[in-house]
C-alpha cells in the first residue's frame, strides 16, 4: 500500500503496518519539497552527512514515526537501525517525559514554532534512560504545512556525570577545608592538655600519675582522630619513599586474617609486575587496613574478601578518575556483602559519615583513604550495587625503584641541655602561656608575643634571644615572614617552627635550613628536645 502525497528527506515513503509499529522503504526521489529541483547530488551529499555525523540524527513524519536514523543515533539508544525505523518516537522516550514533548510538537503542528529545543529523556534497548538534548527543525512541504522533523540528539549522560564529579569534587574539597580548620583548632586544644599533664606529673607521685593515665589515653585517641581528619584534607605529615605495593599487602595479610572472623576469607591475587608506588608506607598499610575491616563490616554472615593488584596505563587524561596519561599501580578490594546504592556512593568518602550504627564506627576510615590517595595525585573509585558486594578502586602513581626519600620536617632531636632565652610567638593565647610555664619550667628564659610584629618589637628591645619559636599561621604577620626578617637582623637566632598543617612543612621548609619543624599536638618533652638540639646539646 502507498501513501502518497507523503515523501522522506531521502525520497518517497512506502509503508506497511505489522508488528505494531510502521515498516518503510525509501525508493531515491527527491529530497526537497519546495518545488524547487534540487542539484542531482544534494540527496547523496545530505545521506553522507547524516549519516557520519558524530551525534544522533532522526527523521520523523509529522505522526512521531521514525523514517530515518543514523549510527550514531543507533549507538546511544543501543538499537539496530532496522530496529529503529518505523518506530514511534513515544515509544523510545521516558513514559515521564512524552506529555513535555507532546507540548512541543503541538506549538509546531499549530504553526507557532518552526523548531525548538528540548531536554528530556530516551530509553535505551536495554531500558535504561539516556538524558539527552533535543533539537528539532521543521521542514514544510509547498503549501506551508509541517511536513517532516529532523531532530538532532546529543547524549548528555557522560556531561552530567562530569558535572556530578565536579560537584563531588567540590563538596569534598569544602569538607577538606573544614576538616583541616576543625584539626587545626583542636591539634592546639589538644597541645595545651598535654602541656598540663606534663605539668601535672611533676608534681605528683606515681598514685597521681596513674590516675593521669585515662587522661593521655584519651588524648593519645583524639590526636589519631585529628590525623586522620588532617589526612583526609590533606594537611597530615607524610614520608613519601618508592614502596613495592605487594610487599605491603603480602605484610599485612597474616596480620589481617587475625582480624576476620572465621566465616571471612581473604585472598589475593598480586600481579609481580605491579609496580612500585611514591607514598608512605604506614599510609598504605592505613588504606589497605581501613578497606578490609569496611569489606568485613560489609558482610556480617561472612563471605570473601579479594585484594588485587595490577599496572595500569592511560594512554590519555581518564576524567572518570581525574587521572593524567601515566603509569599507575592498582590496588582492588572486593567483598561480597550488602553493596551500596547510588547515594551511598556518592557519600561514602565524606567524615564522619556512616552506615554503621552509632558507636560502631567514627565514619572516618573511607574519608582517610580519600585523603591519602588524593594527596599522593591518586584516585579512588567504587563499585557497588545493592546485594552484590562491592570493589574499591584505588590507582597512584607508578615510580621507578630507588632509594628511599623523605621529605618529613627536622626529625625530633636527640637529648635535652642548656638553658636559653627563648622568644615563644602563638596567637593561641592558652596555648602560649602554657607552653611558656613548661618552658620557664625547665629553667628557661621565656619572652612572649602573640603575633609576628609582637615578636619584632621584642627583639627591637635590643633583648637577647637564643631561640625563636613561633607558629606558622598567625594574623598581622605569620611566622615565615616573621622568620625571614629576623634572618636577615638576627642571624644568630635558631628557629623552631610549629603548625597543625603539614602544608607548612613545605611552606617554611626551604626559608631556614637549620630550623625545626614540630607538628601540633606534641608534648613539652618534645618542645624541650628541639630546643636543646638548636642550642648543640
């Protein structure tokens, strides 16, 4: 049966009416409808670019009846061209989304619009919806009807999943930022409790002294919580050196089965030609223990755990992973437990948050991996679906084998001795009066500022200092500035620099080769050893 009256861009239309949808044949006619003839290889000329254009291309009657389709059409939608043609457009798009489309081909047929553009959502063969951006032109036929839709579709689920990763990105870095403040307050918080104990101690006997021992426990617990929250915003110390990634697995395996229950197992599958990784090895050991306790937290009845590793190359920057083209070394660790939906993905590298019950976890295990493998310009990605378990995806950055490099601040010194005038600069105003009892304590001379432009005008006082300890960040003038003046004025001064960020380890680390670099919360003990070690004793 023929329909006339009715021709496609690439010719006159044939149908046939079966299997519930609409069967065409295109024999080659003329592709224009303005009564114009068009040069005899315009329709050749059109079926070559429709057909090689990169984004998907239909052709539509004015009923929503697919004429035409090109490959890369086929390709988003997951079809066969032949499976496409004849189809309705209805039946390809989200059951949510064919009123708003309905609306639109409606302002067409009424003569309003000759093209629009839409957002809106296609199902693919396999039932899965597309997001996709929809721009539609209306050709009319001689007598200004509309007569054919040729509709243009950019698939835009690989845009908004970069843009989620941006978000993602985003509210990880606000929550790093926080993190470090919080750690950096309470790093201080933290200091002044163990100047007091110190100071505590010697004053009373051993019975008092035991009784001191629940308070540094729990000061011991809330500086590890601190670490890792500096961990996670990448503000925490760390000794990066060429580490072989499976002798660090191959480590901790027997210690790690100690830890799994009988109903757990773990194995291993370690490629030797992995690779070796930049990082600090008590870091790994960190990431590997956190993911294998959540593997097993994961499956309450028991189950396998697999720890895997393997090299990777990237010929090209990987936006999933926010990886450069490299050499990488991957560590896997995959369970069989409960899984996890979408929204627990996306938050389940965030502190403090948890699926555990209260009291089971401080929901910091993950958020420390994140931070670590972030600071090492690695990548951590999830896999996971409810019920079917999950793996932990975690790629950094291959290096060559060689010698062990630290890049820690000043080890702590050796021995205490002497006595010295000593010019303590903190903006922490408890912090400081502390530090200068435990100081005055040990029989040392002590001057205090609050600030960088304090401490100048103590040393404009013509006073003599033997060392100067000062924290990094303080308002007015911080202490690498502070430094870098008195180096010039006074280059006698030994420097000791103190700071609850390990960014200022880098910060400050080039300014005074001989300085010291303490990083909050430590003991007097420790304060005191610097000291001593600055004065030669």
């Amino acid at each position: 049966m023929q329909r006339p009256g009715r021709s496609s861009a690439f010719g006159c239309d044939r149908y046939a009416i079966g299997h519930g949808r609409r069967v065409w044949s295109s024999p080659t006619c003329s592709a224009y409808t303005q009564g114009v003839a068009p040069p005899p290889d315009s329709d050749e000329r059109f079926r070559a670019a429709f057909e090689s254009a990169p984004t998907g291309m239909a052709i539509t009657d004015m009923d929503g009846w697919l004429l035409s389709v090109n490959g890369a059409m086929c390709r988003t939608l997951g079809y066969e061209q032949s499976e496409l043609i004849g189809r309705s457009i209805a039946a390809i798009t989200h059951p949510e989304d064919r009123e708003l489309e309905r609306e639109w081909v409606e302002r067409v047929v009424s003569g309003e619009l000759d093209h629009y553009q839409v957002e809106k959502r296609f199902l693919r063969k396999d039932g899965e919806a597309v997001s996709a951006l929809l721009a539609v032109a209306i050709v009319r036929d001689g007598a200004g009807k509309p007569h054919r839709a040729i509709g243009q579709i950019l698939d835009l689920s690989e845009i908004q999943q970069l843009q989620e990763k941006l978000r993602q990105s985003q509210r990880m870095e606000s929550l790093g930022r926080l993190a470090g403040g919080v750690a950096h307050d309470f790093n201080n918080l933290l200091t002044v409790v163990e100047a007091h104990l110190h100071r505590l101690e010697r004053k009373l006997g051993d019975d008092g002294r035991r009784d001191l021992d629940g308070i540094r426990a729990a000061t011991r617990r809330a500086t590890r919580l601190t670490t890792q929250l500096l961990t996670f915003s990448r503000g925490q110390v760390t000794h990066p050196q060429p580490v072989d990634l499976n002798q660090i697995v191959d480590r901790m395996t027997v210690m790690l089965t100690r830890l799994l229950p009988d109903a757990v197992q773990l194995d291993s599958a370690l490629d030797p030609d992995a690779g070796w990784v930049g990082a600090d090895p008590a870091r790994l050991e960190q990431i590997v223990m956190n993911l294998v306790i959540n593997a097993r937290d994961a499956m309450p009845d028991g189950g396998r755990i697999r720890i895997q590793t393997r090299s990777v190359h990237l010929g090209a920057p990987d936006p999933t992973d926010e990886l450069e083209a490299g050499d990488y070394v991957e560590l896997s660790v995959s369970d069989e437990g409960h899984g996890m939906d979408a929204e627990t993905r996306e938050q389940a590298m965030e502190p403090f948050f948890t699926t555990k019950a209260p009291g089971a976890g401080t929901g910091l295990g993950l958020s420390t991996i994140y931070g670590v493998v972030k600071q090492l310009c690695g990548s951590v990605t999830i896999e996971s679906e409810p019920g079917e378990g999950a793996t932990f995806r975690i790629r950094l950055p291959r290096v060559r084998k060689g010698r062990p490099r630290s890049i820690s601040g000043t080890a702590i010194p050796r021995a205490f001795g002497g006595r010295a005038a000593v010019l303590l600069v903190e903006d922490e105003t408890a912090l400081r009066e502390v530090m200068a009892s435990a100081l005055r304590d040990a029989g040392h001379t002590v001057l205090e500022a609050g600030d960088g432009r304090a401490a100048l005008d103590v040393l404009a006082e013509g006073t003599n200092v033997d060392v100067l300890v000062t924290d990094v960040i303080m308002p007015t003038m911080g202490g690498k500035e502070l430094v870098e003046r008195v180096e010039r004025r006074y280059p006698k001064v030994k420097v000791i620099f103190m700071s609850g960020y390990a960014d200022d380890v880098e910060a400050v680390g080039a300014l005074s080769r001989d300085s010291t670099f303490l990083n909050k919360p430590f003991s007097p003990a420790v304060l005191l050893k610097a000291i001593a070690d600055q004065l030669g004793g």
